[in-house]
C-alpha cells in the first residue's frame, strides 16, 4: 500500500517519472509510491501504450509534470493544451499539476527551456498567467523551479523572483533539488541558504536527478547520470527544513535497468525515514 498522503501534499513517499521506454515493464506496489508522467507525451495516446497508461493511473497516484506550457513566452497561452490537460486530469485522477517556471515558445517550440528575466514586470505578466491557467483548471498549478545559464536582464535574485511569481500567482511550487545544486555552482550562490528562503508551505512535492560536470564551475542538468552524494546531502537538508517532501525520480535519457531506477527510488525513502526518525526523537525528548 502507497503510504497515506497528507492534506499538504497531494502524494506521499517516493516516486519515479514514468518514461515511454518503460512501456511493457510491470510496477507493483511497494516499488514506488507514486508516478509522474509528462501529459504532452501521452494525451491522445490509445492502443497498447494507452492501456499501459491506465493500467498503472488505476493502480498509483499520479501527478503530472508538463513541458510546453511555456508559461513566460510572449506567445498567448495555448487554451487548447490547458483543455487537454484538464481532460488527462480528470481522466486519470491526477493529484497535482505542474510546469516549468520558464518558457520553451514563442509562435513555434523552441525545444529548450529558456530563463524568464527576473524583473518586476515579469513578475506580473507570469503571474497573471498563471491565475489564467488555474482559473481554467479550476484547481491550484505548482511551478518549479529551474535550471538556467544565463540571466538577461536580471533586477532581483532567482530566489526573489520565484517567491516574488508564487506570492502574486497565489500558486504552489514543485522544488527540484538537483537545479538549485546546479545553479547555486554555476551561479556561485549557497544552496542551503536558498533552501531557507523558499517558503516551505507553498511546496507540494520535489524532484531529484542527475547532471553532466562539464566543468567544476558549469553543470548542465540533463537528467541523464545517476543522482550524486552532494545532491543527496541537500535533498536531506531540504528535509530538514520543510519535512520529508515527497520526492521523485527523474531520468530521461542513459536510462538503466529499472531495477538501478528503483535503488535510487529507495535511497528517498531511506532518507525521508532518517529524516523522520530524527525528528521523531527531537519531538521526545525536546
């Protein structure tokens, strides 16, 4: 049994993103406690990979993590899309909805995911169309935090702009892990004091994956290698600070066997139960 989510969280424990290339494979209960799929890659999709699909949203908590949105484009939003999403939602029962906190189009897909300048008035335009979105959705979206290398031109700090988008948006936010590890090296900041400064009640669950060292000063997050020891030791710092949030795996090419997908998948949940213990004793005995 999926451990019981609480009223925070729309999950609980660990979960893995499910990939096309795992289409055949076979997930029991008690291999993860909930999956994430992409809804661009699977609306629409019927026949084998359809049934596969239900298969597994009948048997899991989901939560869907979408790539096109492009939430800070100067295109206008695409309604058709939200309406698909909407659809997928209701359709599979899906816990919680996010997308990325950037911008992939403008009047044509730009296959990357673009930094939105941090600035007061993108502030107000992002934020607006995120009220959009949830307006027609009729429930709260996460935005997620993400990795960049450039900044144009930069008027407040990363961690400004997103507590700035998620004030104004009134929305939640997905925290993944890996890009503030890789930013705070590319962009020469200290991970745990950004940790600090995100607020905690806004986050609905988090993402872990693996990078590419391209120098010992640049990280490209490519969410294609194994998750690292310094990524590990901030997920747990990220527990400590805002309890075990339900955390999952994401891995999108160089993908392993799924048995080594799971190992990762069971390193969150030694640490989420390290985390508890920790502060199970400290409600004891303080």
């Amino acid at each position: 049994m999926s451990p019981k989510h609480s009223e925070r969280f729309p999950v609980a424990g660990a979960g893995l993103g499910l990939r096309r290339n795992l289409v055949g494979e076979s997930l029991v209960t008690g291999d993860v406690d909930f999956l994430e799929v992409a809804p661009e890659n699977w609306i629409g999709v019927g026949g084998r990979s359809g049934r596969w699909l239900r298969q597994h949203t009948e048997r899991f908590p989901f939560v869907i993590h979408g790539l096109s949105l492009s939430i800070g484009s100067p295109a206008p939003l695409d309604l058709q899309l939200v309406t698909a999403v909407k659809h997928f939602i209701h359709q599979h029962q899906i816990r919680c909805y996010s997308e990325h906190l950037s911008y992939c189009s403008d009047h044509g897909h730009l296959y990357d995911l673009l930094p939105i300048p941090f600035t007061a008035e993108a502030v107000s335009y992002v934020a607006g169309r995120i009220r959009r979105v949830q307006d027609m959705l009729e429930q709260r979206i996460a935005v997620e935090n993400v990795s960049y290398y450039a900044a144009p031109g930069q008027e407040m700090s990363e961690l400004e702009f997103i507590n700035a988008v998620l004030a104004e948006a009134d929305c939640d936010l997905l925290l993944d892990v890996n890009n503030i590890y890789v930013n705070a090296i590319n962009h020469g900041y200290d991970p745990y004091s950004f940790l600090c400064g995100l607020p905690g009640g806004r986050i609905r669950y988090a993402h872990i994956a693996g990078h590419y060292d391209e120098a010992p000063d640049l990280k490209v997050d490519t969410h294609g290698a194994a998750v690292i020891a310094p990524v590990w030791q901030l997920l747990q710092q990220a527990y400590a600070l805002h309890g075990p949030i339900p955390t999952l795996l994401e891995r999108d090419f160089n993908i392993p066997p799924l048995p080594e997908l799971l190992g990762e998948v069971a390193q969150i949940r030694r640490i989420q139960a390290q985390v508890k213990t920790v502060q199970a004793h400290v409600s004891t005995t303080g």
